[in-house]
C-alpha cells in the first residue's frame, strides 16, 4: 500500500504538531466511564480510581459562545 503524500514540509508539520500540543496544555476534559470522575489535565493520564476507561476530549474543539 502507497503511502498517503502529506501536504506539509517536515517543518511545517512539527510546527503544526506543537501547535496542536500548546493548545493541549491544561485543557483536556477527561472523564472516568468507570467512577465518573471528570478532571482537566495536559495529557491523557489514567483516573485517580486506576481506571484506564477514560474518555479524552479537547478543550479548544468546543466553541467559545
């Protein structure tokens, strides 16, 4: 199988991919389907509970209405 030709010069692709880090810091909405607890962090970590059964969701995807 081919691979797909990206449409970014290697430059521009890090500089996306740390733009896309920086608007991750101490913005992930992160939600326990075990304990339902909800938390922000930077990153995808597992629950304080110990469960790995969290749902991760960018902050910066929802609208500043």
């Amino acid at each position: 199988m081919a691979e797909t030709p990206s449409h970014f010069t290697p430059e521009e692709l890090e500089s996306w991919r740390f733009g896309l880090a920086q608007a991750n810091l101490n913005n992930i909405l992160c939600h326990c389907r075990d304990c339902d607890a909800t938390w922000v962090a930077s990153e995808e970590v597992p629950c304080a509970c110990g469960s790995r059964r969290v749902e991760y969701i960018a902050c910066w995807q929802f609208p500043d209405d």
